[in-house]
C-alpha cells in the first residue's frame, strides 16, 4: 500500500448536497477497493487562475489515502466519467511529503482547536 494524495475540483453550480454526495461516493470508493482515508479537506469555493468550461470558480477537496497502485487508476477514469468533476490531481507521497502531510494536518487540528475555544 502506498500513501497518495488527491485533489479534485468540482462544478460551481452543484448544490451542498451533491457536493456531499459526490465527496462520500468517492471516499466509499476508496475504502471499498481496500484503501483508508487518512485526511481529507474541503478547501470551498475557490477562484481558478483560468477558466474551465466556461467557469471562473469551484469546490475544492482533497483526500489523503493509502491504496494500491491499481486503485489510482480505477479511481482516475471514474473521475473522467463524472460531470461533476472539472479537473483532478492524484500524487503519490514519498517520506518528505508524506512528513510535510503530518505536519498540514497537525496545523489544521490547531487551527480548528483555537476557533472552537473562541
């Protein structure tokens, strides 16, 4: 099992609901191919530096997984086959990311500590 992190973008115009939807059915893909979810975010809306089919913005999220090497594909063309997603990025972590992955997490933790006590 190897150690991957994924980003993909989705479609502006989508509802909070197919958000959730589209974000679980791709975590239940994952762990249902043997894989685990080890983190994953969502960053919201944000501007893209181009437009992508005619859209200047879109929901962001990212996964961070151990799977195997045959799991990637397969979790790349389902994401060719789906609308709702405009673009994807799957890299595989070596020992300094996957460090650099630890550390963003840990940060985030804090950050969503000190925001719940204020």
């Amino acid at each position: 099992m190897n150690n991957y992190e994924t980003v993909f973008i989705l479609n502006p115009v989508l509802s909070e609901n197919q958000i959730e939807e589209a974000v679980q059915k791709y975590e239940k893909f994952l762990t249902s191919k043997g894989g685990s979810i080890i983190n994953k975010e969502n960053w919201g809306l944000k501007k893209l530096a181009y437009p992508i089919q005619n859209k200047k913005s879109a929901f962001y999220h990212l996964f961070q997984y151990t799977a195997l090497g045959e799991t990637i594909n397969e979790l790349e063309i389902s994401f060719l086959r789906d609308e709702r997603v405009m673009r994807y990025l799957t890299v595989k972590l070596d020992k300094h990311s996957l460090a650099w992955a630890e550390k963003r997490v840990k940060k985030n933790e804090l950050k969503k500590a000190s925001n719940v006590k204020n």
